[in-house]
C-alpha cells in the first residue's frame, strides 16, 4: 500500500482508537486484527471495488463520518507526515467522508490543519 510498511506507532494509534468505540460494538482483539487482514487483502486485490464500498459502509451521520476520517488521519499521521501516495489516497476519499468538497485545494488545507 501506500507506505508499503506497517508501524508500530500506528498500530498503536488504532489500537487506543478500537478501545475508546462503547463497550457493546468493540471487537477482540483477535477480531479486530482478522477484520484488518481481510480488508488489508480486499484493498490489494480489488481497490477499486474496495474503494467504491466505503460510502456504503459508512454512517449517515454526518459528524460520525468526520470522526471516523478524523480516526484514519490519527492512524496514519502516527508514525510520519502523511504525504506523497498516503496523503494522495486519504485525499481520494476524503469526499466519501463528508469532510472536504471536491477542491483538491480544501483537502490539502485539511490535510496540512491534521
């Protein structure tokens, strides 16, 4: 994927992120890390399907979509400045997320304010 790597400070950041979710929706850990491998293996194999699925998969409100992009953003700034292909991708779906219009512009703002 975009860093073509996987860092310790980002799992971490998902792992404090999977602990603050109420207590009747967390997962296991062991559910957790399976529910990632299979969506890991679902974005190599098929991204653009992947990518497309998001919208659905989201929740209608509004102010739980920028949480939820706010939850990618901590992850993946965790470990370095997201930039270059990482910053590229999050940039792709930030408008599945409610957070930014289409201006290529309000998103790099958005990206730099992470």
């Amino acid at each position: 994927l975009a860093r073509d790597r996987v860092d310790e400070r980002g799992v971490e950041a998902a792992r404090r992120i999977r602990l603050i979710e109420e207590e009747q929706q967390r997962l296991t850990l062991a559910q957790f890390k399976a529910m990632a491998r299979e969506q890991f293996f679902m974005l190599l194999v098929y991204p653009d399907e992947a990518v497309a699925a998001i919208a659905e998969l989201l929740p209608e409100s509004p102010e739980e979509r920028r949480k939820a992009f706010a939850a990618i953003r901590q992850v993946l700034s965790a470990s370095s400045e997201i930039t270059g292909e990482a910053a590229a991708r999050l940039a792709r779906i930030a408008p599945l997320f409610g957070v930014a219009g289409n201006s290529s512009e309000k998103i790099v703002d958005l990206l730099k304010a992470s």
